[in-house]
C-alpha cells in the first residue's frame, strides 16, 4: 500500500492540499495517498491518533485545530516552538513530532517573486497566529527590520515581548493601525479583514515596494489600494503552495520546485 497522508481541520472540504501533495508525488515520481479527514470540533485528539494508529506516515493540520496539535507533540522543531503551533505531523521512533512550514512557505513565496528578504524593512499587519508563525523564518531569512501593526496595539506589543529572544539580530518594533507609516520594501496583511471582508486603510504616509496578502482567493482591499500605488502585489496561494511543499519535504525527503505549481 501507498504511503498514508491526511489534512485534519474543521472545516476541511475546502482544502488544497490533497491536489498539492499529489501533484507534488507525481512531479517527483512517488507514490502516496493524501485525503481530507474532518474532525469534531472536540474530536481533534481522538482523530489525529487513529489515523497514525493505522499507520498513517504524515499529517496536516488546519484550522482550528494547530494548537492542539502543538500541544500533542512530545517533539517540537524550533520554529513549532516559537509559533506555538503545529501544522506538520510525523511519527518517528514511537513519538509524535510537530513541525510548522507556514513561515518557511511564506519566505519561498517571497522567494519565488523575487523579492528580496536580505536586509530587507518589513511591515506586517496583524498581530494573531499568522504573525507570530511567520516573524522566526522572515529572521532567519535575513530581514532586518520588522514593525508589526495592529488595531490593537498592546497585542502587537505582546507578540515582540514573546519573540525578541528568538531573533536577536532583527530590529523588532509595534505600531498601532491609526499611526501606520514609513518607508518598507515588503508590506504584508496577516490580518483577517479580507476574510471577514473588512475593509484596511492604507495611508499616503505609508510607502512601500511590494505588497503579500497571506488570504487568497477574496476580494482585498489592501491588494486593491496596493495595486492602485502601481507596486508588485501577490496573494497568498504561493505561501500555501510553499508550506505544503516543506511538509512534503521534512516526509519525503525530496523538495518539490515551488515554480512549478504556482
Ligand atoms: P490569525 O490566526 O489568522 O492571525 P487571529 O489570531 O484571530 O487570526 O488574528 C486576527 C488578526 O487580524 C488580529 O491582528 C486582528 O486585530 P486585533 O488583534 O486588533 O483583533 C486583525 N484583524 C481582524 N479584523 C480586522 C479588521 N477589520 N481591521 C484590522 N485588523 C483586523
């Protein structure tokens, strides 16, 4: 039989990756099996080990089900840790090992655009798990300078409280969305408003180069005002095609080219 794999959310219909992973398998010649798995709102526990008790080999978590799934793992990769989250799940020698690719997708989205991170001035909308899952891969990948913006301060406040230790070498700093200005190359929205269908003010005191909505597939009113600056926009289908291929690579073992599938 074909090697096991499995998302676990709730909702889950509306999930990529089963076509992701088997594209993935079919680019790099291996074979798997990758399904959708609904859990009960109180069935995440329950659910995530049966499916490795039938020898399931790997698993994805989505909403809202992440930090259960980081609370679960009796090993955790440094960047799961600083997330508080887990969305990549393996057995190995008898435990339960968490990962988190959500960040690390984010940078080889970037990547993949050809924007640059190195040295790079960052601003980031929103102060929720997106965020503080995505600060420790946009370090490591050499950005110097980082403000987190939120409509409510003391949340961003908190976040850079949590998170200096874990990257020493970047300029962290809080903003709060009625003061939101200066000069960045990347401006990102971690926030859920074009979920929710909120709308996001960006002023004229805010410049930037380039702008990443993490949400997909909605209508955005920070891609919108972004666009109308003339500036180079992207949505987030790269960062879910990326964090799906480092899943898929910490599996298999083989690192899928994300150009390929965007
Ligand atoms: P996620 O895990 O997706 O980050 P979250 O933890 O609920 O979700 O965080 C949502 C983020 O979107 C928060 O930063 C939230 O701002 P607050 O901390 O002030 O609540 C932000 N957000 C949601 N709707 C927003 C809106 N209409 N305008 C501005 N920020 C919004």
């Amino acid at each position: 039989m074909s090697k096991q794999f499995a998302v676990i959310g709730n909702p889950i219909e509306q999930s990529r990756s089963p076509e992701l992973h088997h594209a993935f398998a079919e680019k790099t010649g291996l074979e798997l099996h990758y399904s959708k798995r609904l859990a009960p709102l109180d069935g995440f526990d329950a659910s995530m080990h049966e499916f490795f008790a039938q020898g399931g080999a790997g698993m994805n978590v989505t909403v809202p089900f992440k930090e259960q799934a980081f609370a679960a793992c009796a090993v955790l990769s440094e960047r799961a840790k600083i997330a508080k989250a887990v969305n990549t799940l393996w057995m190995q020698d008898g435990q339960l090992h968490g990962d988190n690719t959500d960040g690390q997708g984010l940078v080889e989205a970037i990547q993949a655009l050809d924007w640059i991170l190195h040295n790079a001035s960052i601003l980031i909308i929103g102060a929720g798990g997106a965020t503080r899952g995505v600060i420790y891969p946009l370090a490591q990948a050499g950005v110097k300078k980082i403000v987190i913006a939120n409509r409510t301060l003391a949340r961003a406040e908190q976040l850079i409280a949590d998170l200096k230790e874990a990257v020493p070498e970047t300029d962290l700093s809080a903003l709060s969305l009625e003061a939101l200005q200066g000069n960045f190359d990347i401006v990102i929205n971690a926030t859920s408003a074009s979920l929710s269908g909120d709308a996001l003010i960006l002023p004229e005191a805010l410049q930037f180069k380039q702008a990443y909505e993490m949400a997909y597939g909605k209508p955005s009113s920070f891609l919108d005002q972004a666009k109308a600056r003339g500036v180079p926009t992207s949505e987030g289908f790269g960062m879910l095609v990326g964090q799906a291929i480092e899943s898929f690579r910490i599996w298999n073992g083989i690192k899928p080219e994300l150009k390929d599938f965007l």
